[in-house]
C-alpha cells in the first residue's frame, strides 16, 4: 500500500512563518564539467559545483512584515520549508539563499498573488 503525501507544511523566513502560502517549488542539482580530451571517442564529466533554485507563491498581504517583506530582490535569507509539516520525523529543508525576484499579479475582483523567486541550496535535515 502506498503513502502519498500531501503538503501541509510551511514556509518561514527565519522563525517568522511567510502568511497567505499557496505553493512553493524547489530544486537542487549540480553542474557538469566536461573533461574529454582530444583522443576521447565520447565525452566524459566531472561534478562541479551544487546549485539550487526555487520560488514562493503566496496571496499578497503586505502586512506580513516578518514573511512576505523579508522577501524582496537582492535580500539574503535564512529560508525553511516543511514540505509535510513541522512535527518530529518530518521533513525540513533549510538553508540561507538570495531572492531573485518579487512579483504581484492580480485581476479585476480576485486576491492579488505574489510570487518570489530565489537561488541557494537548502539541506534536508528530519525534525527532532
């Protein structure tokens, strides 16, 4: 039987849990350098540097000073995300990364979203 897990968790900015969050992405991976050499018959690669990307979206609400104003472009952060919920065992992806972009779109009648995008690797640790 399988599990499947849903996302009940959380994304804070330090303490400060981020208000309104309606998703969230994230991803890591690695650069490859290529270290062929001229009598090579295919191209081979070494592992380079990590790297990690990911964005926060979140209905608007600028009075969320601790949360959502800590997360403007050029600012670094100590960013955590609870994929499934923050009681021991689960999951905590944490770590300081730059925000890239802040943007808002909204139409006539709805919620205006907000939308931030960020750089920076998060490690995973398990909540004790």
């Amino acid at each position: 039987m399988s599990t499947w897990l849903t996302a009940e968790g959380a994304v804070k900015v330090g303490s400060n849990a981020v208000a309104e969050i309606t998703g969230y992405n994230y991803g890591d991976g690695v650069n490859l350098i290529e270290d062929s050499n001229a009598f090579d018959t295919q191209e081979s690669y070494k592992v380079g540097k990590k790297k990690g990307d990911g964005a926060i979206r979140c209905h608007y609400d600028p009075t969320d000073t601790n949360g959502q104003n800590a997360l403007r472009s050029g600012e670094s952060v100590d960013l955590s995300i609870y994929p499934i919920g923050e009681e021991s065992g689960d999951i905590d992806l944490n770590g300081t990364v730059i925000i890239e972009t802040f943007k808002t779109t909204g139409e006539d009648g709805g919620l205006v979203d907000a939308e931030f995008t960020f750089k920076g690797v998060l490690s995973e640790d398990t909540i004790s």
